[in-house]
C-alpha cells in the first residue's frame, strides 16, 4: 500500500498535469486505493451484479400522495421520518436508484455540537438525539451512533478565540466542553504533535453516524408510521397548474413509471436537485464539487481517539475503527460541470494534486501518519451553495415546491434537525425555528439562476470553510451585483462598501487605515451624517383590497390618513416577527409617476431592510395568494433611491435644498410629503434608525446624485459627513432599536421584544399572529429582550453567554459598542431557569453578567435605551 509520505514525495517528483474526473466502480483498481472505496463495513448497495437487478420501481407507485419527496439521501429520509411523526399520511419517498446512492453513502458521518450559530446549535441536537436514541428506540436498529468525542486544533491566538466563544456558547445549551493546553491535549490524544499548538477544544459528546445505518432506520421509522419508499423510480418531470387567482401550483409528479398527483413536492436530492427544479421552473443555485478522503491503514493506539478538525491546516481526521479518514476543504476544488443522471454508488478517480495540502496537514498534525499506508480513497461528490448554508422553504416561484438540498457536505449533521423543521414548515406553512439563514428567500430572484455569481461565490465559500469567523468579514467573490445610484459616487469619497442580497452598500468611509466607526458616530451625534440606504426594499401595496391587506399583513394600525408613516411588524400564525418596516399611506391619483403609481382605492408604500427584501417580498405575496385579496404588490427597489440626513443639524442642511417647511408643525415626526429637493421631486419621510432628527429622502434612481451633491454643498458649513452601515449598527444598538434577524427573528414575538406598542392589540381589527400573541400575553412571556452595557472595554459580537445570580438564562443576540456612553451594548433574550414567566421583577431584581470567551464581565441589565431614554432627540428637542 502506498503510505502518505510515498504520495507526498512521488507528488513532488512528478507533478501530474491531468485531472481525473472519470467516474470509478467501488472497488478500484491498482495504485493507492486498494480494496476498498469507502470505509464503512456496509451501504445499501445490493452485491449482484447490476444487470440482475430489478429495474422496476420496488413497490408500485400511489395514485395520488399528500408529499412528494425527491431523493433518498440524508435529508430525503429525515424529512419523511419527521413528516410521518407529525402525522402526514400519504407521503411518498421517490430514489432513481437506491436508497444513499447519490451522496449520502460516501460521507465521513461526523457531528460536531459546536458551530458559530446558536439555530445550527440547535438544529445540530435535534440530529444528535434521532441518532443516538431515538430511532434505535423507535425501530431496535442501530444507526451506527458512535461517541468518540471532537477535538478543535487551534494554532493561532485567534482560533483559540474563536473556540472559547463557541464554550460560551455551548454553555447556554448544555453542551460540555473544555479548552485544554497543549499538553492536556497531550495526554488526551498521545499521538498528536503538539509543539505549535496554543490549545484545543474538546467536546467529549461529538461523534460519527453510518449513514447506511442512519437512512435505513430512518426508512424502517417512516414507513412504520405509514409512509411510502420508492426506490428505482427516476423523477422525469413536475406537473404545474395555474389556479383561478392565476397561482402556479405544484400539481402532480412524472416518473418512469407512471405519475402521481401530488400539491407538494420536497426537493432533497443532492446535486441533482437543481436538475429537478428545472423540471419545475424552479432556481436551485448549488454546484457539484468533487470531494474527497483518504482511509489509512490500521493505526497502533489510536483506537477511541476523538475526531479531529485542524482549520488551520484545513484538514479534519475521522477515527475509523484502528485507521483514520483524513479529508479537508482545499482552495482549488475540481467542480462536476456535467452532473450525470446515471451515477450512483460511483466514486471519482483521487486527484492528488488537489488532495496533497491536506496530507501535509495530517501528517504534522499525526506525525505517525507519515510511514502509515493508504488502504483506500473516497472521492465523490457534493452540492454547494454560494454562502455555504443548505437551501430550505418553499420556492418562491412555485407554491408547494419545497427545497432541502444544498447541503455543503453536512446533510449527515444536519439532516435531523432540518428534516424536522422543513416538515414543519411543510405541515404549518414555516419552521419552529428562525431558519431564514437557510430560507431559499434569503437569495434575491435576480442572484438564483446566475451561474457566475453561484459558481464563484460558491467557489469561495467552500474554500473559506474552515477560516475563523470574523465578525465584519464580507466576500470578494461576486461583487458589484446590484450597485445604488450613488456607488460610484461614494466609491470616489472613499467609500469602503459591504455586500446584502447582491446590493452593494456603505460600510465605511475611510480609504486607508481602519474604519472610522468613532467618527461616523459622534459627527451624526454632534452635528449630521449622511446615509446612503438605497439598498433598502421599496414596494407599493395597491388595488381594492389593499387596506384589508394591510390591516391582516401588519401588526400596527397602518390604515391612517394619507400623509403617515407607522413603524410596523409583519408576523407569522405563531406570533413570530417576519419583519420589521415602515408602512406609509397614499394618497390615490390618476398620475403615474416612480414615486407613487396611479390607482384606485388604497395604496401604501413600503420600506424593509434590503437584506431582507425577497423574504419580505415572498411573505407578503404569499399572504396575498392564501387570502385572496384583490392587490398589486410593485418591486420599486431599482428605480428608487434612498438618502437619510440624520444628527441635530439635519433640519438646518435640508431647509436648504428642501422647498418645504420642516418645522415640527408643518413636518412631524413619522410623516411623509412629495417634496422638491435640487429641483427634484422626492418623497421626504421624517423618521430616524439611528435616534436622531433625521429625514429619509425617497427619490427615482436619476434624481439621486444631484440630490445628494446638493446635500453635502448645504452641510458642509454645518459639519455634515458620510456615513456607513458600521456607524448604522453602532449608534442603532445605543439607541435600542432592534435588528431584524439578529435581535427580532421569526421565532421572536413583538411582545418578547419589547415592541407591544407596534400591535394594535387594542383595537378589535384581527391580524395575522394577533390569536399567539394575545395567548402569550395571557400566559406570561417566557422569555424577555433585554439590554446590557458592559463597563470594561471589551468587544462583543453576540453569542455570549447570559448569566443572572450565577446561572445561564441565555445569550447575546447583538452586542457592540456605543461610542456615545462609551461603553459596550449587547440585547439578548433571558428565560428563567425555573421555566417560569420573565416579569419586569424577574429582569430588575437580577445580578448579570456576560461571558465572553470563557471570562465573565459584569453587566447591567435595561429595560429601556440607556442613550436618551425619553425619545427627546428624534422630536428635534436637544
């Protein structure tokens, strides 16, 4: 057998140009894989030979089914497991081949409980549970579960870090783990070199699965509880129908054998999965990448040894029985550009070229591993997507069509724990849990079917996936997507721009030297800045029904006099926070115009944050097309622009190009009027996202730039300066406005976020979530946002762990650091430990503190912003 330091040296004698992408049978032949090709003792793959195997389906095929899921893989059976436990009947697993034969039977397995993300934390138990008790429970098979532990190599002070926040994290959820010195490690693993260690992680309750063992208990559970698998039945089309609102609609499943009627179909099936959402003129944006592992041979004193991830060296080092799986995530990954509907149970030829970083990684790592042979490799294929995070939810192009693919190589983690959510979502119309970083809808419809951008993003995400996770790290791949009307503009004013939904927008203004996040912040607090918000989301809600629309979408009462701007949360059946936005109400006119378009009846505009706008988008219309109100619902984000002056001498700089009067009478706070700007027409809203005096400016796309040179001319006697998203972040928290998706999510209820006064809970006017929230209110909220400053300066980011009276009652959501109290601000969410209600008492009566990185801080704990507390400074009072 060849032994690694024989690959290593024939690697650098002779530097092989040619890339095998040949498929290869399961056993090989001659050179470094031997006997066998994967290192599991079985997989579902039949030993005859394949002309004796039945091509038929493997039972027949219902006429009609409640879900369709494609693809027998890891997520494809954990999806139809949890549809079944929630009592679906009818539902119907479709494989083209066998059950694991795409992906899934190749994988390495492993589980690591510890992930930079408190919802993956989650999603990452849930799995551990099914594999380790539940389904062994359920049908006395064994999955394969084995609890070997996990070990976090960390060779740099910032990857040390990094682990001690993930402690802190694991913390709140109950999960051991300890940071050992390099000799603790030592002794833990005593075949590992240690020498340019600064520490380890070690999370003793980490494992590996089976996936065989895994997908066929999976199976034996679902159709127990009377589900359907199908195997041997190829998918060839997906039938839509319009309905009488003029809806497309899943409608049926076409297959080899025959069709079955079905209004849901749940995409699970790997790199394959954008074949089939083809079928349905559905985007899928993943790729196909080759990736691979080598098995070593047997390994005196590493048996019982923890799995290991050195991100570093980009390696990670499963333990196999005596041997070791030695795998990574390399920067030059070869892509599978023709997906091939034939594959199954194949395997690609190894390209050591590619492969060779990660032996030199392993070795250093495992110096044994230099004179240890190769018994066999594994290089098979995997789907990726362009920010390294599985795609989830109903495709916002066709009602009933689901995604649950994309999975980055951890569908095998992750299955359990997203097959349970995404059969929620299927059965209540969304998730448990807050899963917008998975949301399909996280992507604008514009960036789904753009190979390019997929591709390369795709590209880097994979290659960055063992890189330390930076709190303001942005991509290099695939920018200047979506650029405002300003970009070049600012870019020329030193404007160093961060990427959303494709959008490039203002981080900073600063081109070179660190970000001047201080100065943005004190010169919006001192005199004025200006924000360029163009990215924002800009939609019209129009037509006869509009006003029942707005009175069901949103919870504030939005349905005022022409002229008003309320600050509104659109929310879900279980009282969850879909979105936070601005709502104004039109006056109707005959006369088009990009500002307000001519209609009849009601009419309202909408502002949402930008890296949310397709969620919003889809929300809205999805209500719209499940009430069937009578509506237009306009995307006005590329022809409109948005320029905010906010800070105490905004009104002076603006009564200069404005032709209104901005006096507190003629203008008050949350309204909006066409005015003239530079000669323009915009609309002018005065509101504030930073705590100040301030106006937004709502322009077409042409009239932007003379409107903003006209504003920096007026402001430059008064101070005014540009500003950036970093100053936005920073001065919003000190004021305590909420985030959506950090510190208001979709599992977050208006009521828990302290954001009451955005429910019309007084009025009788039903909406949607209105019956969950007013049963929370009745019970007690459960658990409470609240504010902390720290008084030591130290940074935080979030996922800190909350501690009150010496225990954990939870973790930071959203922390930084407020410039104008000087000190550090962080909101998370704290339950009591008895499981009781968190009353005002609760919250008042406590000792905090937050732990970062292993180290506990004192805290003091607000129920209101510790920055003017009595809202004086956004009425113009100073």
């Amino acid at each position: 057998m060849a032994s690694l330091s024989r690959v290593l040296r024939g690697m650098a004698a002779t530097r092989p140009c040619q890339r095998g992408r040949g498929l290869r049978p399961l056993v090989s032949g001659p050179g470094p894989t031997s006997e066998k090709s994967a290192p599991y003792q079985r997989t579902l793959k039949e030993a005859e030979d394949a002309s004796a195997v039945p091509r038929g389906p493997s039972q027949p095929l219902p006429g009609t089914a409640s879900v369709v899921v494609i693809g027998g893989g890891s997520l494809g059976c954990q999806t139809l497991y949890h549809l079944a436990k929630l009592g679906v009947s009818g539902a119907v697993l479709l494989e083209r081949e066998r059950l694991t034969s795409g992906t899934t039977w190749h994988t390495a397995g492993l589980l690591w409980q510890l992930r930079p993300s408190d919802v993956e934390v989650e999603l990452l138990a849930h799995t551990r549970q099914v594999v380790s008790r539940e389904l062994e429970e359920e049908t006395g098979l064994h999955t394969g579960w084995i609890q070997n532990g996990g070990l976090f190599i960390a060779s740099s002070r910032q990857r040390l870090d990094e682990y001690k926040r993930l402690m802190s994290l694991g913390r709140v959820y109950g999960i051991e783990s300890h940071v050992l010195s390099p000799g603790e490690t030592k002794a833990l693993y005593p075949l590992m070199n240690v020498e340019d260690l600064y520490g380890t992680l070690y999370v003793p309750h980490d494992g590996t699965m089976d996936p065989a063992g895994t997908c066929t208990s999976l199976a034996r559970a679902a159709t127990a509880r009377g589900a359907q698998v199908i195997e041997n039945c190829p998918v060839t089309g997906i039938h839509v129908r319009t309905d009488d609102f003029g809806v497309l609609r899943v409608a049926a499943v076409e297959t080899e054998h025959g069709s079955i009627r079905t209004p849901c179909v749940v995409n699970c099936a790997g790199v394959w999965a954008r074949a089939v959402g083809r079928m349905a003129g559905v985007n899928v944006p993943l790729v196909a990448m080759h990736h691979a592992y080598v098995v070593t041979e047997r390994i005196e004193g590493i048996q019982n040894m923890p799995n290991v991830r050195d991100h570093d060296a980009s390696v990670y080092l499963r333990l196999q029985g005596d041997a070791l799986s030695v795998g990574g995530y390399e920067t030059n990954p070869i892509f599978w550009e023709e997906v091939s509907d034939e594959f199954a149970f194949g395997l690609f030829d190894l390209d050591w070229d590619v492969f060779t970083q990660h032996i030199e990684g392993a070795i250093n790592r495992v110096p044994v591993l230099e004179k240890t042979g190769i018994k066999s490799t594994v290089c098979g294929p995997e789907s990726f997507t362009p920010d390294h995070k599985p795609l989830m939810g109903e495709a916002p192009e066709l009602r009933g069509f689901f995604l649950g693919c994309g999975f980055n190589s951890a569908g095998m983690m992750l299955g359990g724990g997203c097959g349970q959510q995404l059969a929620y979502w299927i059965v209540h119309g969304r998730p448990e849990k807050d899963m917008h970083s998975y949301d399909i809808r996280r992507f604008h419809r514009s960036l789904t079917d753009h190979g390019r951008w997929i591709r390369e993003r795709s590209h880097e995400a994979y290659a960055k996936n063992y890189s330390v996770v930076f709190p303001h790290d942005e991509p290099l791949a695939g920018r200047n997507m979506r650029k405002g009307p300003l970009h070049e503009e600012l870019l020329a004013r030193g404007c160093v721009f961060q990427e959303r939904h494709g959008w490039e927008r203002p981080g900073w203004f600063s081109a070179q030297g660190p970000a001047p996040i201080k100065e943005e912040c004190l010169a919006c607090r001192g005199a004025a800045a200006v924000f360029d918000m163009s990215y924002f989301g800009k939609f019209f809600l129009l037509g006869p029904d509009a006003r029942k629309a707005a009175d069901w979408l949103f919870s504030a009462d939005v349905s005022r006099s022409p002229g008003s701007t309320v600050y509104t949360c659109m929310l879900n059946h279980r009282g969850g926070t879909e979105s936070d936005l601005t709502v104004s109400r039109l006056a109707p006119g005959p006369q088009a115009s990009p500002l307000a378009p001519a209609f009849e009846g009601d009419g309202y505009y909408l502002a949402v944050g930008g890296a949310a706008a397709q969620h919003n988008w889809s929300h809205i219309r999805t209500v719209l097309q499940d009430r069937k109100f009578r509506c237009q619902l306009i995307d006005s984000s590329e022809d409109l622009g948005l320029i905010s002056v906010q800070g105490p001498a905004s009104r002076a700089i603006l009564q200069e190009v404005l032709e209104a009067d901005l006096s507190d009478d003629a203008f008050p706070f949350s309204t909006h009027k066409l005015v003239r700007a530079a000669g323009h027409l915009v609309r002018a809203v005065r509101l504030s996202f930073v705590g100040e005096l301030g106006w937004e400016l709502h322009a077409p796309r042409p009239s932007c730039l003379p409107v903003y040179q006209a504003l920096m001319t007026a402001g430059a006697k008064h101070g005014l300066v540009n500003a950036g998203y970093r100053a936005i972040d920073s001065l919003s928290i000190e004021k305590g406005y909420r985030h959506w998706h950090t510190d208001l999510r979709a599992d977050d209820s208006p009521l828990e976020a302290g954001l009451a006064f955005t429910c019309k809970l007084k009025s009788s006017i039903p909406f949607l979530g209105r019956e969950a929230l007013e049963k929370q209110r009745a019970e007690g909220l459960r658990r409470r946002l609240v504010g902390f400053t720290v008084d030591e300066k130290v940074p935080m980011f979030g996922l800190e762990a909350i501690w009150r009276n010496g225990q954990v009652v939870g973790h930071v959501r959203r922390a930084d650091f407020g410039f104008t109290i000087n000190k550090t601000l962080a909101y998370g969410y704290i339950r009591d430990p008895s499981g009781g209600p968190v009353s005002l008492d609760f919250v008042k009566s406590g000792d905090y503190a937050l732990e970062r990185m292993g180290v506990t801080h004192a805290a003091q704990a607000h129920l209101k912003s510790p920055f003017d507390p009595d809202n004086k400074r956004v009425k113009g009072v100073y």
